[in-house]
C-alpha cells in the first residue's frame, strides 16, 4: 500500500467527522490544540498506525499446489 | 478481456471465463480467508467454498456492487460458519469502550512495519492478538483497514450502518493496539 500524505488539516476532518462535529465546532478546535501538544496522544496515535501497517504487511501466498487443488475442486481443469 | 464481458460469459456458462475470474481473485481471496482464520488449511477451505458459491451463483450476480465486493461477503459468511462450528472458543468483550483505552500503558513502539516476512516472532504476536477479536469486529478491522475497502464498502458486506461500522472499527483498533502494547512492552 502506498504512503499517503496527509495534512494536518484532513486529520482534523477526518477526527471530527467521526466525532459528527463541524471543524470549526469548540470540541474540534479544543482536540486539535490538546493533538499538538499531548505526546502520549501523538504515541498513542502511532501505535495504532502500526498496530494496522502490521496487520496490512502480514501476507501469505497461494501456493500452486493450493491453486491447483482449487481448480480441481470447482472442476474447472 | 475486461471484467464485466467476464462475467458475462461465465453467466452463459463459459467454464474458461469462470476459471479467469477464479484465477483474478484467488490470492486476494485466500489472503483474506487467512487472515480471518489464521490457520492456513481452514483458510484454502474457506477459498474453496467461497468460488464454489461464486460459480453456483453468478447467474444471481446483477452487477450493482463490484465482484470483489461479492467475494468478500461470501469468504466472510464462510469463515464466520467455520467459527460457529468450533464453539469451544472463547472471546475478548468489546463493550465496555472507556475501558479500551489504556491511558496509563501509553509507551512508544520501538518496533516498526519492515520486514514483516521474515519476523516470525512478530507474526506469533499478531496471530495472538487478533485470535482473542471476536469475529464481527475482526471482518470489520479487516475490510476497512487492511484490505482498503470503504466504510460504505464494509457495512454492505457485513450488514451494519456506516456508524455502526465505525464503532466497531475503533473499538477492535483500541483492542488490538493494547494487546500488542502489553506484549512489547513484557
């Protein structure tokens, strides 16, 4: 999966949508400001991040045993 | 050949058209099975039955969502019959969502995503954390955060609200955070 950039700006969005308050609503504006000087918060953030970049990088590949097993099973070769 | 014309053949009966499609989706499809069931075998069963029910009903298929859209409903209902037949296990509770965040475990993951293949200590870990999610969260966590689909995307497939989605999508990202924060952290 490719890495997006994204402003400040669409993380607030992105927070107060889910939260169903405007941007500019005083919980937002109260957020942002607890967002850009909470370290626990930004931690806390990052590991979620991580938790689902893991979940996302852990594959496993169809084997062509597995492939073929397939195709015999539905009868299609 | 593009997907729609496919589809189209394979609802006439066109058994190589099937096969195309089978062979188009298989890898995502079984990719996603494993990460249901985390166990490989029951994962290719599930894979198994779920192009089994694409190639019984595809006539059925009318084409307002997208064929994967389909897929992943079908391998979901066949993963969660497989989990309801092992009844023997037991589950994390999500409910009480205060509980969720663990403010005083707040430390900064040293670990990073790279090289995720090789990790097999780290792939234990993750196997571990999501095998105590329930299975109507972990389909949730799944399709929106691992395979990208939208919240749209994903209450279709599972039959939930957009909000009921994301609730239960923060909840099982809370969960599987802290269960991994307690095992780094050990």
């Amino acid at each position: 999966m490719k890495e997006e950039k994204v402003s400040c700006k669409e993380v607030m969005h992105h927070i107060c949508d889910n939260l169903g308050e405007d941007l500019d609503s005083p919980k937002c504006r109260a957020i942002k400001e607890h967002l850009d000087n909470c370290e626990n918060c930004q931690k806390y953030f990052d590991s979620v991040e991580k938790t689902i970049k893991f979940y996302q990088m852990y594959n496993v590949e169809l084997k062509e045993e597995a492939h073929k097993r397939l195709l015999d099973y539905l009868g299609l070769e | 050949m593009d997907e729609k014309e496919l589809i189209k053949k394979a609802q006439n009966g066109d058994r190589k058209a099937l096969a195309e499609l089978v062979r188009k989706y298989e890898q995502t499809i079984y990719n996603f099975s494993f990460k249901i069931c985390r166990d490989k075998e029951k994962a290719e069963h599930a894979m198994q039955e779920t192009f089994m029910s694409m190639i019984k009903n595809i006539g059925q298929f009318s084409g307002k969502s997208k064929l994967s859209t389909w897929l992943y409903t079908i391998v979901s209902n066949h993963c969660l019959m497989m989990a309801r037949a092992s009844k023997n296990k037991t589950f994390a509770s999500l409910d009480d969502e205060d509980a969720l965040i663990d403010e005083k475990n707040i430390a900064e993951w040293k670990i990073t995503p790279q090289n995720i293949a090789e990790n097999n200590e780290l792939k234990n870990l993750l196997d571990k954390a999501i095998d105590k999610l329930p299975y109507d969260y972990r389909i949730v966590f799944l399709l929106r955060d691992v395979e990208g689909l939208s919240t749209a995307e994903t209450g279709q497939i599972v039959k939930l609200s957009v909000p009921a989605v994301k609730s239960r999508l923060h909840r099982a990202r809370a969960f599987l955070r802290n269960e991994l924060n307690k095992m780094f952290l050990q």
